[in-house]
C-alpha cells in the first residue's frame, strides 16, 4: 500500500480540463527538475538520494545510533530549520506521543529532546534541567556550521557534557552532522575528533531528512530508517513520469497551482493526529521557503484538528475565502480505542458506543470537509495508509517532487532561500557582530540607541 491523493473535494472549483491546460507548465517543470535545466539544479540532488546514497555511512549511523542507545538514556539533537524539522516531524511520526515520558522498557531507543532551535534561554536552562544526571549524547546538526541558534545550544550541552564526562570522554558523545569540508563546525569536528557525518552538496537543508541530518536521530530514537529510504526509493519510481494523471506528486503541484491562480493564495495542512504537527511545520519549510519569492507563491500555513476547529474553525468556515486545505489523513492510525461502555446516558454519547473513537476521528474528517467544502474551502486529501516509516520515507519525497515542479511553474528557483539571510543582518547588526559595523549604526539608530 502506498499514499493515495484524491482531487474529488476540489470538483466544486476546479473543471477537468483545467488539469489538461495545466499539463504544458508541470512538462515544462519536470524537465527543469529532471534534466537539471532549472534554477538551483545544483541543489536537487534528492532527487536521486533515496537510490543514491552513501550506503558505508548509512551503516554508521546505524553503528552510532546502537552505540548512543548503549551509553545515553537521552539524544540532544540541536539545529534548526532545515537541520531540524524533518527529523521532529519523523521522531514524533514513528514513535508514541508520549515517547520521552514513557518507562525505559516501553520506548524503542532513547527520548529524544531537540534544542538550538531558538534563542530561548529558559527552554536550555529548562532542558538541562531535564537531562539533570541522566546520560546523554550530542547530534549537533548545521550544514554550514556557523548558525548562531545551534552554535549556541551546542556551546551549553557540549559544556554539559565536558563536566559530567571529562573532555576526553564528552568527546565521544558528540556526534556531528555538517558539510564535508568547510564550515566552524567541521573544523571543530575534526580537530576534536569527533564522529562526523555529511550531508551532501547537492541537498538543500529542507530536503535533508534523508539524509544523515534526520537519519541519525530517527535510528536513534528506534526507528527503521532502512524502511524508510525504501518508501523514499518506491516513491521515486512512481512519481517518474511528466504525465499528470499518472504522477499523483504533479497532480498536487497542479491543483494548488490552479487554485493559487483562481485567489486561493493560503494552503492550510490538516492533520487528524497531533503526532503529526510537526509533519506540517516540516511542510510549511518545505513549501514556503521554496515557493515565497519575487512575491509569489502559495502561503503555507496549518491546522490540527480537531483540536483548531474550536479555535480556527470559525474563521476556515466563514472567513475570507482564500483558502484551501490539504487534509493528510492518516488511515490506519497504529493504535486505537473503544469507547468505553458506560450504563445510562448521561453523557448523551450512548450512541456512539460500538464505535471506537478512531472511527469517531475518521466521520469527523469526513463531516469537516464536506463543511469547509459547503463554506467555499476547496479541499484536496492525502492519504497515508499506515503510521510507519516506509509510508513517511514515500510521503516526504512526494512533496519534495510536488514543490519542486511547483517552484518552476512559478518560474522561481526553489531551492535558495536569500529572504532567510535578511533577519540575520539584522541580529548580527545588533549584537555587534564583526564584519557588521556599517549595519551595526544603521540598525542601533533605528532603535534610538
Ligand atoms: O533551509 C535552510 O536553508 C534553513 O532552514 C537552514 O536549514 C537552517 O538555517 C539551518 O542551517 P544550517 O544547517 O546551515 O545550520
């Protein structure tokens, strides 16, 4: 069984032929990405990752993940962005809610804590404090290595570990994940000597979680990251065609570029699980930064229901109307619940017994769309036939192949991302970074200083 991805909710809005009329620009696009003719090929090397890739370190991270699971109760994975989200989205995915709460004997590997994605100190000062005389292991992630968020966090746990373990020692639980030749942190990695792994030129840092940047966490916290490249490599094989009605990853980029162009200019993903709100923030890097320049593109944006029903439904129902959803449906959720029995009706929910509350989240699914859809929101489903990793390695590499044609059809380069570089003048201006001084006077006039 492999993701599905039903177009029938957007019948409403969107005419048959305008699918056909689409097909020219998505040719177009997927010979771009393809033949390596568009802007940024030189980033689109996952493309071919789930079939090409480096096999001797895939084996190490295994080796490192059994090793951090022998001597850590706990893995601190530090980066951000791109260094970070995919592997939140895959640990949350593949793993119980509750994974970090659960007793030893109930969790597969070792509780995973994310830091260096924020300039927070109390969430550091908070997570050392959680860690307290546990054993642990350090991933730090950054692909250029000088990241301020991450170096930071970096300089707090390595500091952490030097005084629980001596420096000799700390050594050995630092596990760097970085270019494979330049940057503060593979300097520091190699003059250290610290366990190193790379990631590759060619992959831009949202679509890294194939890589060792999400493998050495995933591996860490128990799950199968060899399924989950075969789902990748699966995927791979069947979004290979130009032809829409055979490529559903093409079929998504065209609705929403069809949508886009009729004033839908907001896309919201729908998850039915909140072990899958990281998968939209994952989502949100992926789309947004490759489709948001030269002022365009879709705005990625997300909800979890049911919880944001009684917060955002309000708005989804009756607001202004640009707005589509992406529902990802999860089908066969790994667990799931009867309602318990309970004699009497004082709750009013006797007739809902003999149901279990899986099927109660899959008639709420399907009863919010069709509302959304009555409210004027066209409604486009994906859907993932189980919570495992080889359905998650398919789905990522999905919408990597659907916003990589999207970004052609917006005749932009997908894989930079130049905006993200604009706020971190700004803070450096301030902090009064070296190199900055022009923008350091700039900057501190500007706040009256
Ligand atoms: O996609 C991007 O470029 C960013 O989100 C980066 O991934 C993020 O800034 C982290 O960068 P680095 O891995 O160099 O620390």
């Amino acid at each position: 069984a492999h993701i599905t991805f039903d177009t029938k909710n957007i019948e409403n809005f969107v005419a048959a032929h305008e699918f056909s009329e689409m097909q020219p620009l998505i040719t177009m696009a997927d010979e771009q990405l393809r033949h390596r003719t568009g802007a940024g090929a030189e980033y689109s090397d996952w493309i071919t990752l789930p079939t090409d890739y480096d096999k001797a370190e895939f084996s190490r991270i295994q080796a490192a993940a059994k090793q951090i699971q022998s001597d850590s109760k706990i893995l601190v994975v530090i980066g951000i962005g791109g260094s970070y989200l995919g592997a939140k989205m895959a640990v949350d995915f593949l793993n119980p809610m509750f994974n970090n709460e659960l007793a030893d004997d109930q969790r597969q590997g070792v509780k995973i804590y994310f830091a260096g994605n924020s300039t927070s100190a109390s969430y550091l000062n908070d997570l050392v404090r959680v860690i307290g005389d546990q054993d642990f292991s350090v991933n730090v992630i950054s692909k250029s290595g000088t990241t301020t968020e991450p170096s930071i966090a970096f300089r707090v746990f390595k500091q952490l570990l030097e005084k629980k373990y001596g420096a000799q020692a700390a050594k050995k639980r630092i596990y760097a994940t970085t270019d494979a030749k330049h940057g503060a942190l593979h300097d520091e990695a190699i003059s250290e000597g610290y366990e190193t792994f790379t990631i590759p030129d060619g992959v831009g840092g949202r679509f890294s979680v194939l890589t060792p940047v999400g493998l050495l966490p995933i591996a860490a916290s128990g799950a199968n990251i060899q399924d989950l490249m075969n789902g990748a490599k699966d995927a791979q094989e069947e979004y290979s065609e130009s032809d829409l009605t055979k490529n559903e990853a093409y079929k998504y980029a065209a609705a929403r570029r069809i949508l886009y162009d009729k004033g839908y200019t907001t896309e919201l993903l729908i998850n039915w699980e909140p072990t899958m709100q990281y998968l939209s923030e994952w989502w949100k890097q992926l789309m947004g930064e490759s489709e948001g320049k030269n002022q365009k593109g879709i705005y990625p944006s997300s909800a979890n229901f049911s919880t944001d029903l009684h917060s955002l439904g309000q708005y989804i129902q009756e607001g202004r109307r640009d707005l589509f959803e992406t529902v990802v449906k999860l089908d066969n959720p790994v667990s799931n619940l009867d309602l318990p029995h309970e004699a009497g009706n004082n709750d009013g929910l006797q007739y809902l017994e003999g149901i279990t509350i899986d099927e109660v989240n899959t008639k709420a699914s399907q009863g919010v769309t069709l509302a959304h859809v009555d409210g004027g929101v066209p409604n486009l489903a994906v859907h993932l036939p189980a919570q495992d990793a080889y359905t998650l390695g398919y789905m990522i590499y999905f919408f990597e192949m659907a916003v990589g044609a999207s970004g052609y059809t917006f005749g932009i380069n997908p894989f930079n991302q130049p905006g993200v570089e604009a706020y971190k003048t700004a803070m450096f201006a301030l902090l009064g970074k070296p190199g900055y001084e022009e923008a350091t006077k700039d900057f501190r006039a500007r706040l009256g200083e």
